[in-house]
C-alpha cells in the first residue's frame, strides 16, 4: 500500500472514531441503498465493518451490487475507503466517481 494510501486511510480512521466518539447519528441511505453493506437501511461504520470483514473473508455479501461504490465491478479496499470518504463527508454522494 502507498504510503499516501496508508496515511489517507489512517486520516479517515481517526476522523471516524472522532464521529464515533461525539455520537454522530447515522445517515440515512438513499433510495438506492448503494453502501448500505449490512441491510438495515441505514450507511454508516457498521457497513465499512462489515465491508472490511467481507474484505478478509469473514463476511457474505447480500447483495454485490451495494457494494461496489466505484462501479468498477470489483469490490476492493477501494470500495471501503469511499465508504469510509462518505461517512465522513469527504464524498457528498455514492456512488463515486473521479
Ligand atoms: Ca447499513
Ligand atoms: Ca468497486
């Protein structure tokens, strides 16, 4: 992983235990439901949990297309950190494209 990458990730993860920390309320997903991971209609950390556990192999998607937040027809690390981007308001909107 590039170091960029690395500090990227390590940026978001402090702003999401900070939004953890103060209790932020969830967001509610779309219509669409695109990042939705886990199913109860709503985005917020426990999808990107449950997107990093699919990602090591402890998780069964239900459905790949909510997954895939880059429409590139993977679902990948990259995926995770659009999700992660959105939680904390670095992306407005899913899915993302740059
Ligand atoms: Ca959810
Ligand atoms: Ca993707």
């Amino acid at each position: 992983m590039k170091k960029t990458t690395k500090k990227i990730m390590s940026a978001l993860s402090i702003v999401l235990m900070m939004c953890l920390l103060l209790n932020t309320a969830p967001m509610k997903a779309s219509a669409a439901i695109l990042g939705d991971i886990n199913g109860d209609n709503t985005i917020n950390i426990s999808d990107a949990i449950a997107l990093g556990r699919y990602l090591s192999g402890q998780y069964t998607l239900s459905d790949y297309s909510i997954s895939d937040l880059n429409v590139n027809y993977v679902i990948d690390v990259v995926d995770q950190q659009i999700l992660l981007a959105f939680l904390v308001g670095i992306i407005d909107s899913l899915p993302y494209s740059n």
